[in-house]
C-alpha cells in the first residue's frame, strides 16, 4: 500500500468561535497544524501519495502544505463543490488515484487522533483477503457511536445504529474513523450525490455478502470534534500519549516554542503548548492548555484545559478552566471563567465581570 485518501475540513467549523479564519485541522496542535501528524504518520506507515478530500474552507491547504515535497510526500487536491458525505468524498477523488483495481488503498479521517498502528491494519486487509478492512476501538460507553459486532475471526457481521436501550449494546467495539479499500469498492460507490460509508456504503456491501474485515486496536484514539477534545489531544501528543513523529522536539511536561516567553516563575505543566510569540507572565500557572501565536497569559493568571486564540489576552488573577477564548479576545484582570464558556474572536470581558466563587 503506497497512497491513501484523508478527508478533511467537513467537521473544521467546530472550532469557528476561536478561529473564524481556519478550519480546525490548520489549527496548530503541539506547535504543528493538526494535519501535519496525520501526514507524517500516513508516511511512517509507508505511503508515498495522498489525496486530500476538502470541503469547508479547501484553500488553506495547499498554500501550506504544497505538493508535499517538505513532508516526503506526493499530495493532491480535490475540492467537492457540494457536501457529498463520507463515501461520495471518497468517491470524488477515485480519478486521482494510481493503485490497480485490486490494490489497497488507506482511508483516514482527519477529525481522529489515534494511536493505530496502520501497517497492522493493511496486513489485516492482505491476510484476511477483505474488500474493506476497518479500524475498530472499545469504548467504555458505545451509546453516542454507531455499534459494529464481528464474529471470532474479526469478519463483520453488521453495522448497527446508535443503541438506545442497554439490551441493543451488543458490543463496544465502533468504527474509528480509518480504512483499507480495495481500490474496486471505490469505483463502485455512486458518484454524484452525497453517500454515507457507515449508513449506506458499508450496510449494502455486507447486504451483497462482501468480505469486511474489523481489527480492534485499542491503542490511543481521540475524536476532536470539540475544542475541549482538541486541548486533550494537543497536550496528549507533547506528553507522549498520542504518538506522532512531527512533535517538534522531545516529548515531555511543555512544549514551547523558540519565540515564546516565559517568566522564570511560571509554571507551565500538562501538555501545555506555548505558541509562537506568546507570552506567560510571572508566577502564571499554565496546565494542559493551548496558547496560540501571540497569547498573552498576564501574571498571577491560572489557565487550565483551556484554547487560548491568536493573540488573545488573559488578565492578570484570572482563573479559567475549560475555557475557549477566540482570537484577539480580552479578558479582563480578576475573572474566573469555567468549564464550557467560550469568548468570541475580539471580544472584551472587563476586569472582575464574571466570578463563581465567594466574593469574601
């Protein structure tokens, strides 16, 4: 197996109140965008040639990323200009692949952080003789994923809806976002309209009695369809916990970055990523957070599992946890701010406006 296809951009509008200007896998995750680690792991497991699935907001990825010499890479770009789904993206680029009917071709989704050890998962696809193999986790609660049992040889054996009673979780095992075709399978979706792998693709192939293949790998694996997800993940991959070769340097308590400052005695803990330019001031206490370029955590300030925008200011004594603050926003000194709360891009939020604790 040399190419692959990622899909990317469709879930990007998650993170739009922090960055309204960049989808999310642009958005840099331990000091890299998020995408450069899906790129740089794809090309660890042997592929030479990607072509990248866009959708919402396509241009910013070839600017950056180019033909992807600088990666070791062949990349291309397609661009739907109509939301087609899981399977009809897949099927929209097939014209640019160059693998043979009956060759391999991966399938990941950019929205997954995992752990998956993907030359496994392609010779689990060799060996079984699958038209499709699929990456399968264990969760401990499958009640918001689509269920997908197999039976002792790993073969598939159907592809249920979310379970709404304890008595339809037959198993925990769910899809997890990553695939082997072979390449005859995607010439066989329909083109033209949106079509869904996991809804419509997968449940008729099985229908027709084609060979799908499921292997479980329970290693690392993040869905960072909310910021908080994506604070988690970036922390994760600096600690060491997703792997991921395009960390830039060693793995460890912090990430900062060589243009960003720190006071002597600020505590900068957890995973957490000092962004380009950013700055932490004295005695700041800065956990399991992202700071993006230009940050600005004043002193005295605590910050804790939280997305600090571009250019963004945290007053000084500030308390926040869980917090996503969009670019360019300004928090006021003494605020404390809790899980969930999000500050627009540019948004002022004056000295003392919002507390939880006592006022004694």
């Amino acid at each position: 197996m040399t190419e692959a296809i990622l899909l990317v951009g469709g879930k990007g509008t998650r993170l739009r109140p922090l960055t309204v200007n960049t989808p999310k896998p642009m958005v840099p995750a331990a000091g890299v965008p998020f995408l450069t680690h899906q790129l740089a792991r794809a090309k660890a497991a042997g592929v030479e040639h990607i072509v990248l699935a866009t959708s919402y907001l396509a241009e910013v990825f070839e600017p950056h990323f180019g033909d992807g010499s600088d990666l070791g890479l062949s990349l291309e770009y397609v661009t739907e200009e109509e939301p087609l789904g899981t399977g009809g993206a897949i099927r929209n680029v097939a014209s640019r692949l160059h693998s043979g009917p009956d060759e391999p071709v991966l399938i990941f989704n950019g929205d997954i952080l995992t752990g998956l050890d993907i030359r496994a998962l392609v010779a689990t696809h060799a060996d079984s003789g699958a038209d499709v193999s699929l990456h399968l986790t264990r969760v401990e609660d499958p009640r918001a994923f689509g269920l997908v049992p197999t039976d002792e040889t790993g073969r598939v054996t159907a592809f249920l809806e979310k379970p709404q009673t304890p008595e339809e979780i037959v198993t925990d095992q769910i899809n997890a976002g990553a695939y082997v075709f072979r390449r005859s399978v995607i010439d066989s979706i329909p083109t033209g309209r949106p079509v869904s792998v996991e809804r419509e693709t997968f449940p008729e192939l099985l229908a027709a009695g084609a060979h799908l293949q499921g292997m479980v790998d329970s290693t690392y694996w993040l869905d960072l369809g909310t910021p908080q997800a994506f604070v988690r993940g970036s922390a994760d991959l600096v600690l060491g916990r997703a792997p991921s070769p395009a960390v830039p340097g060693r793995c460890g308590d912090r990430l900062i970055l060589p243009s960003a400052r720190v006071a002597p005695d600020a505590k900068v803990t957890g995973g957490t990523v000092v962004g380009a330019h950013a700055t932490v001031g004295e005695g700041a206490r800065v956990t399991g957070s992202t700071l993006l370029a230009g940050a600005t955590v004043e002193p005295g300030a605590v910050v804790t599992d939280s997305l600090i925008g571009a250019g963004a200011r945290i007053g000084a004594r500030s308390v926040l946890t869980g917090a996503v603050i969009g670019d360019g926003a300004h928090v006021g000194p003494d605020n404390e701010l809790r899980d969930g709360i999000r500050i627009w891009c540019d948004a002022t939020l004056p000295a003392g406006t919002v507390r939880f604790s006592s006022d004694q």
